[in-house]
C-alpha cells in the first residue's frame, strides 16, 4: 500500500521556538518514516504582516536548515520553499473564489493578529488560511501535522475541499481531497515562559517569554531562572491553577524523554530551586545537537540550495499535475 502523505510547514518569521519544535517539528520527525512527507518554508505567509525584506531569504534559509538539524530526513521527506512553487499562489487564487468572506473574518488568529496590526490590515492576512489550504491541497496530503493553534484553519481547508467537490467534482470523481489534521496531545500547546496561560510565540515582544532552538546555554539559564512560577511546594501536572507548573513540567517530560509518570513521581516533592536547575540541563543538553547540526548545515551553503533545488523539483512534480486538475475542473482552457 501507497504511504499516506504528509504536508506541513513554518514561517520565516524570526527564530523556532520550543513551541514550534514540540508542537510541530518533533513529531514531524518521529513520524516521517512511516509517510511520503512534504515541509516546506511558508514565506509568502510571512508577509501577511509587515516584514523586512533585507532578512526574509536570510529566515528562510535558516528554517530550512532547522529541519535538517531537527533531523528531517531527505530519505523520507521534501524541503522546498514555498514561493519556489508558484501552484501555491495559483491555487489560492482560484479557492479565493469560492470561499465565503465571513469563513475568513471569523477566523481566530485572523481577529488575534487583526487585533495586533490596528489599521493596518492587510487583504493577505484574511487571506491566509486559504493559501494555507492551497499549501495542503496542491500535494493531495492525507495528514497536516501541527499544533492546536491550526487546527481551525484544518478544519477551514476541509470545508473548501467539501464546496469544491460538491460543486465542481463527482462522488465517484471528487477533484481534491480531504486532509486531516494530527494533533498530538502533549507538546500542543507550549505556553510562555513569563505568563502560563499565554501560548509561547514568535510575536511575543518579551524574548524571555520564549526559549529558541538556537539560544546559548546561557541565554536558555537566564530565561528559565527568571521564567514565572508559583510559590506552592511540589510540583504537579494538570492543576489548573499552576499553568506555569503544568508547562513547565511537560517541557521537561518532552525534552527528558521520559514518561509522564515518571516525571510527576519525580518531581512531586520538587521547589522550584532544585527543578529549574534540572530543566536548565535538560533543554540545554536537548539542543545542543540540534544547534551543532545546524551550524553544520548553515557552513554549507551549496548543500543547502541544492537539497532546496531538489525540494522544489519533487514539490513541483505533485503539486503543478494537481493545480492543472483543480483548472480543468474549473472549466479552464488547457495554454495553447
Ligand atoms: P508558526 O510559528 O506560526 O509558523 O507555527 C509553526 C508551527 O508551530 C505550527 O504547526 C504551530 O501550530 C506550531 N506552534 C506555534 N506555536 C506553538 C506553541 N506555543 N505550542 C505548540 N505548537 C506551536
Ligand atoms: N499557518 C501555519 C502556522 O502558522 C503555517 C502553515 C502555512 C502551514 N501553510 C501550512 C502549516 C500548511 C501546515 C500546513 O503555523
């Protein structure tokens, strides 16, 4: 049996955090054997707010090397850099059409991020979940694996795909198809360092609020020695009024790799003066390989452009046969 195909991507905004790791890359990578995956750099999503146009190549290059130090792997998986493949632009184009507008004014990261830029909001960040759904549907993806944060634009996707089959496919032919969103309970939802009912961000204007793959050891001590805590003895999972506890903890069972029982027996008499020690060494000791390979992969520059040539190659090869289908659907005339 055909592997089940697996797309997803990040911004080219700024550094990953550990929400973006654990939240999404991780699994990523502990899944990729089993599917065909396609992961690419979502950089015409980065200017649905303004950007800087001096360090947009310079952030897209170094997601991509991210995934290889994250340890993507090119034995399983295509990276390629989305406005590489201009089907994605396309194929947004043609679902604007036929997506309702209150769909998108209703979407929660659209009202968040609206919020955020006062009156300057651009037509493209309403428009952003129907590129994202053209980023989906263009490689007939099975699977979206991310964190809970996109789960409504999943759900966005799902329903453009139902209108569009209804209106231009068969039961027996339907033109796209339909994508399910992998959500992994733990890691979801990473919350800030400074405010534990606040999910970790890239926009966060406070850099202690969130820890970056690529922090120094002494960036990583510094935030965590001044990371939020509560003053109750003992540590505990899923109290809901110890946020900071309950996040705290799962990062260190997710970057520990150890189970949750284990985690809350040992930590169950912890303070915090002997446990942010403990998760200082764990995060720092679980980033350190990632940042060496990424120094690897960053000190080569010609490697990197040719796994993204190829990349671009092998999403071309799926994604322009499906934008083509999406336009004979549509009633489009074949270009003489
Ligand atoms: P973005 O940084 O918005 O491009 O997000 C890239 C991926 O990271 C998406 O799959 C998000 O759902 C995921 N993500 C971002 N922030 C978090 C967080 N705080 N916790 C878990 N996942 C996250
Ligand atoms: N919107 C996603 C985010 O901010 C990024 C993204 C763009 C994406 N296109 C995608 C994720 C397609 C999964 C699939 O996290």
């Amino acid at each position: 049996m055909d592997k089940l195909r697996v797309l997803s991507g990040v911004q080219p905004t700024g550094n990953l955090h550990l929400g973006n790791y654990l939240g999404a890359i991780r699994n990523w990578v502990e899944g990729q054997s089993q599917y065909d995956n396609f992961f690419c750099v979502v950089d015409l999503h980065a200017i649905t707010v303004p950007h800087n146009p001096q360090t947009l190549a310079q952030d897209s290059y170094t997601i991509a090397a991210l995934y290889l130090a994250c340890g993507i792997d090119l034995a399983y998986s295509t990276i390629f850099i989305q406005s590489h493949v201009s089907a994605h632009s396309e194929l947004a184009w043609l679902l604007n059409c036929i997506t309702p507008l209150n769909w998108l004014e209703g979407m929660i990261q659209f009202k968040e991020k609206a919020l955020k830029q006062g009156q300057n909001v651009s037509v493209g960040l309403l428009d952003y979940p129907v590129l994202m759904a053209a980023d989906i549907l263009l490689y007939d993806a099975d699977l979206v694996p991310v964190g809970e944060d996109q789960k409504q634009h999943i759900e966005l996707t799902r329903d453009l795909v139902i209108r569009l089959n209804d209106r231009f496919g068969t039961k027996e032919n339907p033109v796209l198809k339909l994508p399910k969103p992998l959500i992994r309970q733990e890691g979801a939802r990473v919350m800030s360092l400074v405010d534990g009912t606040r999910k970790m961000s890239k926009s966060d204007p406070s850099e202690l609020s969130r820890i970056n793959l690529l922090d120094s050891p002494e960036e990583i001590a510094k935030k965590i020695k001044r990371c939020k805590t509560d003053p109750i003895k003992g540590l505990e999972f899923d109290n809901p009024e110890r946020p900071e506890c309950n996040n705290l903890l799962t990062l260190y069972m997710l970057l520990s790799g150890k189970t949750k029982e284990t985690v809350a027996a040992e930590c169950q008499d912890m303070g915090w003066g002997k446990f942010k020690p403990l998760l200082t060494e764990t995060t720092i000791t679980a980033l350190k390989p990632i940042q060496d390979k990424y120094q690897e992969v960053m000190a080569d520059k010609n490697y990197l452009e040719s796994v993204l040539k190829a990349g671009r190659e092998q999403a071309e090869a799926i994604a322009n046969p499906i934008l083509a289908k999406v336009k004979a659907a549509l009633g489009y005339t074949q270009p003489l």
